[in-house]
C-alpha cells in the first residue's frame, strides 16, 4: 500500500515539475497577504482603530487594578483592628474581586482576538477578490500566497503583492 501512494506521489510530482519547467514564469507569481493587509489602506485604517480599542481596554484595566490594590491595601492597613471574623469577610471580598479582575483580563483579551481576527478576515476577503480579477487580468497560471504555500524563494519580479495592495486601494477609493 505504501509503494502505491509512494508511486502516485512520484508521478504527481513528476507531471507537475515536468509542466512548471515548460510553464512561462510570468504565469506563476505570488502574494504576500499578510504584507498587503498591512500595507493597504483599509488595514492601516482597521490596524489604527484596533489600537484605539487595545488603549482604551488598558486604561480600563489600570483603573480596575488601581481599585483592587486599594482595597487590598485597605484590608492590610485594617487587618489588625478587625476581629478574625471580618478580616475573612474582607479576604473574601478580595479574592473574589481578584477573581472577577482576572476573567476581565481573559475576557477582554480574547474580545479583542475575535476583534482583530473579523477585521482581518475581511479585508483579507477582499484582498483575495483582487488577487482572482489581478490574475484574471494578468492570465496567470497560478498565483500562490507567499506565507502559507511553503514559497522557500521567490524573485520579486514574481511577486505581486504590491499591485494588489494599489488595487486594493484604488477600488476601496472608489467604493468610498
């Protein structure tokens, strides 16, 4: 069974090397997605506003961790006059304020993942739009995505990434 699949990838690989070496190299280029979300417009402005967002979740997490030092210096600076009944009432009410401080923290970070990761997501949906009517345009044969394709090199003369991004640009100027 093993030499059958060894055989089929073999041939695989053979047909697919034996068309790439009569291929135009103009035909197979690629993308950088990645850089082209980060250069273009629309992920500066996503990116910009994201970190207006990832400000005001720290402020807000500076003022609750102020709030719960308070109270824990509270508690220490009155952790000798109160009984032993009172002290456990206010240790609770410390822990249970830590606790509640600590699944804000989980709770904002993972938010903020989401965030970025649905910002991300479209803008990377349309970047693929432009890419498909780029390489429509272009007749390319293949066009790759340079971070997830296992692209070990490439010539830039191969790379498309920039006339994405000014596409991308150009049609988010026009949908405005």
């Amino acid at each position: 069974m093993k030499r059958i699949g060894l055989v089929f990838l073999m041939s695989l690989i053979l047909c697919i090397t034996g068309y790439a070496s009569g291929a135009d190299t103009k035909r197979m280029v690629f993308v950088d997605l990645q850089k082209a979300l980060n250069l273009s417009d629309a992920g500066k402005k996503a990116r910009e506003a994201f970190s207006h967002k990832i400000e005001e979740a720290q402020k807000l997490l500076q003022t609750k961790q102020k709030e719960l030092e308070k109270l824990k210096n509270s508690i220490e600076a009155k952790s000798l006059l109160l009984n032993e009944e009172a002290r456990k009432k206010k240790e609770k009410e410390y822990q249970r304020e830590l606790r509640d401080y600590q699944r804000f923290i989980r709770d904002s970070q993972e938010e903020l993942k989401r965030e970025e990761a649905e910002m991300s997501k479209g803008i990377i949906m349309e970047l693929r739009k432009v890419v498909e009517r780029v390489g429509k345009k272009g007749n390319y044969t293949f066009i790759f995505e340079k971070t997830t394709s296992g692209v070990l090199y490439a010539s830039d003369a191969v790379d498309l990434t920039e006339e994405v991004i000014k596409t991308y640009n150009e049609q988010e100027k026009t949908d405005d």
